[in-house]
C-alpha cells in the first residue's frame, strides 16, 4: 500500500520531530527555525522557560517544545495584533533590559497541537494573549522580526490573490539569494549539468528549493533544511520519469526508483515549464538506453493477453493519466466492483454480485439519476450532471484517516469530519454512494491492496461519538468477510474475477477513455463540471490574481477528472472460457474420457513448445534456386515439395527429400509476388507484376488457367473456403469465388468476383483472419485497413506506418492484428475496436514475420532473422542467415519448422533445436 508505506516511513525517519508540513495550511510555505524559548508568567514567580524551535511561516509562527508534553503552537499571522522587539516597546514591557533576542507576539487566537503527543483535533485558545519568545542567537533577532512584520503585511491585505503573490515574491527573493551546496555533491568528480529553482511535493504541501542534477546523481536542497538538508537520487536507479500536470499548469516532473510501485522517489513542482522540460530531457537522455517506456496502448496489450492483472493494469493507467499519491487532487482513482454487502458468503460466480462497471457511480441509482437528469437539462451552459467528483482530496482522507489522521487535520483546518460523516462501514458507504444526493465517489488502490492498517483505528484516535453514542472506531466490515485482511483478499479476488476481466474495460471508457468527455459522455450520463477536465480552464488567460487563486483552490479541493488516455472504445480482456467458472458438466458427462487427449490439445501443446523455444532456431540447408529476390514459399502439406516465386518471374518446385529442383516454370517477363498452394497440392496459384494470377497443375505439369483480375500488378494473394483473395497495386482487393475446373467438361475454373474493396492507394500486403471473417490490407503509405469479409465493409482504417507496409497478420486468436512497415515499426491493433495498442521501433525495417499473439520472428533488412518479445518490445535473439533482405518467410502449422526467402535468391530451411 504505497500511500501509507510511504508515510510509515517518514515517521520513522522523522519520528523524533512532531513538527510536520502538515501543520501548515494549505498552499503554505515554511521558511526557517531558530532555537528558541518560550517564556511562561515572565516576572512571575512561577516563571518558567520551555525550550523548542521557532518556525517562521508565509502565514503562521510555530513554537516546537522539545518536551512532547507541550503542546506545539500556532499563531496565525492573520490572527495577530502587534509583532515587536524590545526596542519598540515601552518602558513596562517584560522584555526591556532584561531579555536579549525577545520577540514579543499578541494575538486574538492561537491553535495548540500535539499536546502530550497525542494526534487529535488542534485545540482553539481564543482571547487576546501575549507570547514571549527568546531566539538563542539574538544577533538574528532583527533579521527574524523584519520577516514577520513582512508576512505580517502580507496576511493582512484583503484579496488572497495579493496575499498569494506577496508571499511569492517574498519566496522567489529568498531563493534567488542562494543556490545550491555544491559541497552536497557524492563526489568532487560530479559534473552538473542543470541548477534551478523548484518545490517538492508531497501530499497536501509543497516545499521550495533548488534541484541540481549532475552526470551521476539528482538533487533537491530544500530552502529550510527540512525534512533533510538534501534529497539525493542516483540516476543510475531511475526506472522510470513522468511529466505531471499540477496545478493544472504543466510543471510537474515525478521520478521511480521502481517498475511498479505507484509512489515515486520524488515529485517535482517547477515554475516554468522550460526548467521542467529540459530535466526531463538530462533523466530521460540517461536512462533512455535501459529502460523501455511504456505507453497506455503497451499496458493495455499485456492485460489483453493476461501478462498483468486487473490492478496492475489499472495502476499502470492511473499513473500514465496524471495520477499520483503525492497529489491529492489527483489520486489514484479505483473502481468499486462489489454490490453485495449483506450476504453471509460473497459469490463471485453471480453477476448480481457484482457493481455493473458500464455506468458511473451517479447512474447506477435509476431514480437518483432521473432527478439529475432533469436537473442538467434545465441547467443552462455549461452544464454537468454530478456536483461533486469521484475523486477528491476530502475522498481520499475519507478512506485513509485512521493511517492519516494528520493529513485529515491539515486539509479540514485542524478537525476531524463529525462522526456520522466518517468511514464508519463499508456498507453504509456503498448505499450512500447510490443513494446519495451529492456522493459519487469511487474507491483507491488501498481496496485492492494487502495492508489493511486504513480499517483500523491502530492509533486509536478520538474519532468522535455518532447519533446514539456509538464511538467511531475500526470499519464496519460486511457479513462475508471474517476480518480486515479477509476483506482485502475477497476484494482482490472481485477485481481479478471472470466477471471484472470481461467489463473492467466499460468503466475504463468512462474514467480514462473514450466516454470521459464529449458526446460520448453525455450518452453515458457521465458529465462532470468542465472545471475538473484536463483544458477545462486556462490559468495563464486569467489575468485577475484574486480570481485565479478562488478558482485553483475551488479545482483542487473539487477534484480532477484523470488525462484521457484513449478516444476510441477499449477493447475488452481476452479472458479463458473457463476462468474463475465452476464448471457444470461432470466428469462422467464428458465425451473425452479423463485419460485420453484431444489432437487439438496435442497439437496447441506442441506450438506454444515451439513459440517457447522459437530463439533457438538453427539453420539447417540453404539453397541458391533463383537469379532474383524470392517473393513467395508454398510447401505442400507432406512437406516434401516446395515452390517459390521470385522477381526473376519464375515459379520453382524443389524437392526437400532429394534436395534436388525439380521444375522451373515462367508464366510472363514479369516478376511473381506470391505463391499459395491449394488443398489436395494440386494446384499452385501465382500473382504476377502483369496484373495476372497463373493457375499451375501440380499433376500435369503446365499452366492450367490465367486470371486476369486487375488494372496493375498483383501483389499479394490468399486462398480461403473456396475464395481467392487478390491485393494489387490498382488500389483494390477483390474476392473471387473458385469453382475448380475438375467438375467442368472444360477443364477450366470459373472465376466469380464476390466483392472488391476500394483503397486510396496501391496495395501491398493482405491477410485474413482464423476464421475467414476479418480481412487485413496493408498499403504502400502506411494505411491498415481492417475489412468484414462476409459485407465487404471496412471496419477500421489505421494510418499506422509511414512508408509502405511489408507484412500484416492476425493473433491466432483473431484479437489483434500485427503490421510491419517501411518506417521500421511494428504496430499492433485491437481489431474490434481498432486501436492501435501497441507500437514497437527496430533498428531497420522487418520485412516479413510470423507471430503467436506474443512472440515475433521477423526476417530483417539486413537478412537477420530476429525473435521479439512484444509486449517488452525487446529482442530476445538475432539470428544470421541471408546476405540481403529477408524477403519472404513460411511456417508449418505446428510452428517447428521453417523456411525463409531472400533478396540473396536463397531459400533457407530452419529447425527448431530444443
């Protein structure tokens, strides 16, 4: 649970010190301590002297006893009548003569904290009282008085927009009056590479300072020496580096020490964007060499296929959307996926279970959701159906205040929320998120997580009294659960479930994607107030300072609507028929009997061996059968004959058993660009550069039919269920109905076009799905065109590549759609939907390849024949083999063997070597 390992950290780090950031408020900024007393009843006899630290504040003076019995203090600045000096003072004053280093402070209010050391609501002294403070250094003491009196003058001006802007000019003199401590560097052999000013950030509060980054290390001095006089990161650790929006403005930059922890080694504020842009650029030129960065569509390709579960994933988008556990305003955001909170046992084999992920929180009550329906549609512009977020900083603390009641404190002003208002059942929660008026709030990570601290009062915290006298204490947990832990572990059991799986992606299309915003999201009764929405408002174009403070303060306390990942629906999880099901057939009722297994079994079984082991495949006979490029490789279906085509216009048959060419056929003066061969390896058919398709007897040995079927050359050709399928530079695919020429008294085929499918452009490639139902192209300028077989309808044109596509081909399963182009990428598509998932960069461009939905073996440019793992984006292995491109590549169905085609006129047959 990174939000609170974090924080348990830091208060072992820091646990001496009952000072924290958090005891200042919000947009607060802490400048400097100096030791100091604090004098009780002076020129009494009972005068005493408590001795701590004095915290001078943009809008508070904080006294730190060192004796945990004391309460800490705070005086507001706004709260105080007079700030004085003993050379100000009249005669009478308790500090003339006798004190040196006295500050004087009267005020009308003053907060006591931490008294006895126990985290409780701050205690209020109202009544206009006198406190004495004595620095330890009194040569300090004019420096410290003038500070205050500046702040002092600051929080009197009326506006919080001219507070805002006095404070920070205050702020940037005192940073721009120091640097960096070069003394700070690891080594005197670092060499710095960048120095500016910036704030860390941690929830709630920010902290000003300098970063420094060298060839070796990252830094960051804080201006107050606190919590550490310097944070260091090695870049060597560095896994990975996002550009934040904070504060809605794009100043952000966060840095992980980790692959998949969601709190990062640091969060950085900048004050421009050019200071953030040109460390994102040092870091990201460092680590660039190691480390793969991930995009949504890469994440999303790994769920799909099942390489990472339902919560990485949704960590995964939560942090590429901007998502952070520093900012509070930008929480990471979780759905809840359990209805059922009354039952005795949860059953996850039951819909009714679960939450229906397809609406937001505020639709999922059809009465409610009338009510703010017609609501909306008298609303004038602009308009929003839900008044308050599903995610909030007030939401997150809701959750998480038994873990961190301080952080509570710090955004309620001291107070814990009134005891009905708290977390005080689960149940009770999810009936008010439905029923509620205002409540439309989603879950956090924490639900999902192992660390179930956050249901339990551990601290035990004066949580208040609810209506009846019932003390607020541990969460109330619903029946099925047995305890905190076992309530955890059931709802990570929900959101990994055959259910969740197969509709996570309906509440992603409402939260991160293509239902956020827009048309889409009035239709999906999901429309929140445009100030919440990436863009939704453009700080830089308010020029009015009081306005633009009200307004960043009514947005972070609101909430923020997380950076829209994807604009097109997302596809849904390939998820295993029998997944997390209890299956409803018996043993006795199965037409397998238990010790006998199926030949699809046997067979799937040897090809993921085959794909598992693909790196070690080893050439074993090559061939020079050809004067030009190979274009095309049929086998017949024994495996003893092969035929190749080549741009040297021949149709070649080699025998693999007496290695030996056995025929050499020319059909025209043209180059062939493919060859398929028919079932039953009778007939061979060719596409040609002449615009023609050759039919080729097997058995007779001769030219059996021609088809003329387009206006340019043929480039690509398939056979499927009794339909030829043609790609051709003329800018169509056509389909034909065959009908062989066997069952006719004139020996000849009969040709029916069924269909043609018009392009813009030529086209190069073309591949059809398993089940003959999708058809890919692939054109000479990029475009992938994703076709319905049985309409001759384009489902989806993709302008993936730039250049000429190589080679397209389906997943085994038909989810995804592979391409391979002239710009050297590989791009994977989500073929219902049609976005692009994924997009993998080589050094050079891949010619021809075969895949199994995760593994690639590519035949390259330079003749290597290359494995990829696609969902790293890495190569496992390169493999020599021809002395130019590979031009052309075919694999037997059980995945184990095969044969490639280069520009260096060879064939080269392979095996697999386990």
């Amino acid at each position: 649970m990174a939000f609170i390992r974090k924080r348990r950290q830091e208060r072992e780090l820091y646990s001496k010190e009952r000072f924290s950031l958090l005891l200042l408020n919000l947009e607060e900024y802490y400048f400097e301590q100096h030791r100091a007393s604090h004098i009780i009843n002076k020129g009494c006899r009972d005068e005493r002297k408590i001795r701590g630290s004095l915290k001078i504040c943009s809008k508070s003076i904080i006294f730190e006893p060192d004796e945990n019995l004391q309460p800490i203090i705070k005086i507001l600045l706004r709260d105080c009548v007079s700030i004085k000096a003993p050379e100000d003072n009249e005669a009478n004053n308790p500090f003339l003569r006798e004190i040196s280093g006295g500050i004087s402070v009267v005020c009308n209010q003053v907060f006591l904290i931490k008294e006895r050391n126990v985290i409780a609501p701050y205690k209020t002294i109202r009544g206009k009282t006198e406190y004495l403070f004595q620095l330890d250094v009194a040569g300090k003491l004019g420096d410290v008085v003038q500070t205050l009196h500046q702040l002092y003058r600051a929080s009197c001006l009326d506006k919080m927009g001219d507070q805002a802007a006095m404070i920070t000019a205050i702020l940037q003199s005192r940073l721009a009056r120091t640097s960096f401590d070069k003394n700070r560097f690891q080594s005197i052999s670092e060499t710095l590479r960048m120095e500016c000013k910036a704030e860390m950030v941690t929830p709630l509060v920010t902290n000003p300072g300098h970063v420094c980054v060298t060839d070796a290390n990252l830094y960051f001095q804080p201006l107050n020496g606190y919590p550490k006089p310097v944070v260091q990161i090695t870049l060597q650790n560095v896994r990975r580096i996002y550009k934040r929006r904070h504060g809605l403005m794009p100043l952000g930059l966060e840095v992980f020490c980790t692959e998949n922890d969601i709190c990062s080694d640091i969060y950085l504020k900048f004050y421009n964007c050019q200071d953030r842009d040109e460390l994102y650029y040092l870091i990201a030129t460092y680590i660039e060499n190691h480390i793969t960065e991930h995009t949504a569509e890469s994440y999303m390709l790994q769920w799909q296929r099942g390489h990472i579960s339902n919560y990485q994933y949704l960590l995964h988008l939560n942090n590429l959307a901007d998502r952070s556990c520093n900012d509070l305003s930008q929480y990471p955001v979780f759905p809840w996926i359990i209805a059922d909170y009354c039952s005795s046992e949860l059953d996850l084999t039951k819909p009714e279970t679960f939450r229906d992920l397809s609406k937001p929180i505020g639709a999922l009550n059809k009465e409610r959701l009338e009510r703010l329906l017609t609501r909306y549609e008298e609303m004038p512009e602009p308009k929003f159906m839900y008044g308050s977020h599903y995610s909030s900083p007030g939401y997150v603390l809701f959750y998480l205040v038994r873990v961190a009641p301080e952080y509570m404190l710090c955004l309620q002003n001291g107070k814990f929320d009134h005891a009905d208002r708290m977390f005080n059942s689960v149940a009770e929660t999810w009936k008010n998120c439905l029923d509620g008026a205002t409540d439309f709030k989603e879950l956090i990570p924490e639900f999902y997580e192992n660390d179930s601290s956050f249901l339990v009062n551990s601290l035990k915290l004066d949580l208040g009294k609810r209506q009846g006298g019932k003390t607020v204490e541990d969460v109330e947990l619903p029946p099925w659960a047995s305890g905190p832990d076992d309530f955890l572990q059931k709802s990570r059991e929900a959101l990994e479930s055959h259910y969740v799986s197969e509709h996570l992606h309906e509440w992603i299309d409402l939260v991160f994607g293509c239902k956020q915003k827009g048309s889409k999201a009035v239709a999906a009764c999901n429309v929140f107030h445009p100030l919440t929405y990436e863009g939704g408002v453009d700080l830089n174009s308010i020029m009015d300072p009081n306005e633009k403070v009200a307004l960043l303060t009514q947005i972070l306390e609101f909430g923020q609507t997380p950076k829209q990942l994807f604009t097109i629906p997302h596809p849904q999880r390939i998820v295993p028929k029998s997944s997390s099901r209890t299956s409803s057939v018996s043993i006795s009722e199965s037409p397998v009997s238990p010790n006998e297994e199926s030949f699809e079994d046997l067979t799937e079984e040897s090809i993921t061996l085959a794909w598992n082991n693909i790196s070690k495949l080893r050439r074993d006979e090559q061939y020079k059968i050809h004067k030009e490029a190979i274009t095309g490789i049929a086998v017949t279906s024994s495996g003893s004959s092969v035929f190749t085509t080549s741009q040297d216009s021949t149709l070649k048959m080699f025998s693999k058993e007496s290695k030996t060419l056995q025929r050499s056929v020319s059909f025209s003066n043209m180059a062939l660009s493919s060859c398929i061969i028919l079932p039953g390896d009778t007939t061979v058919i060719s596409s040609s550069w002449d615009n023609y398709i050759y039919f080729y007897s097997v058995a007779f040995g001769r030219r059996q039919d021609i088809l003329m079927g387009h206006d340019d050359a043929v480039s690509k050709i398939c056979w499927r269920d009794g339909c030829l399928y043609s790609a051709s530079w003329d800018s169509t695919v056509k389909v034909w109905q065959c009908i062989p020429g066997e069952t006719l008294s004139n020996k000849k085929h009969c040709f029916e076009l069924l269909a043609e499918l018009e392009h813009d452009v030529s086209v190069n490639t073309i591949n059809l799905s398993a089940t003959n139902t999708v058809l890919a192209s692939g054109t000479k300028e990029g475009t992938i065109g994703v076709w319905d077989v049985a309409t001759a309808t384009v489902l989806h044109q993709l302008p993936c590549h730039s250049g000429t596509v190589f080679d397209a081909a389906f997943s085994p399963d038909g989810r995804h759609l592979l391409s391979t182009g002239e710009d050297c990428c590989f791009k994977v598509i989500d073929v219902r939907t049609g976005m692009l998932i994924s997009s993998v960069t080589a050094d050079e461009p891949q010619r021809c390849f075969r895949w199994d939905g995760n593994t690639v073996l590519s035949g390259s440019q330079s003749g290597e024949l290359l494995t990829w793992d696609l969902l790293s984006g890495k190569v496992t292995e390169r493999i020599k083999g021809h002395t130019g491109a590979v031009t052309s590549m075919w694999m037997n169905e059980q995945c184990s063997s095969v044969i490639t085609g280069g520009e260096d006129k060879q064939i080269i047959f392979w095996k697999l070597q386990y």
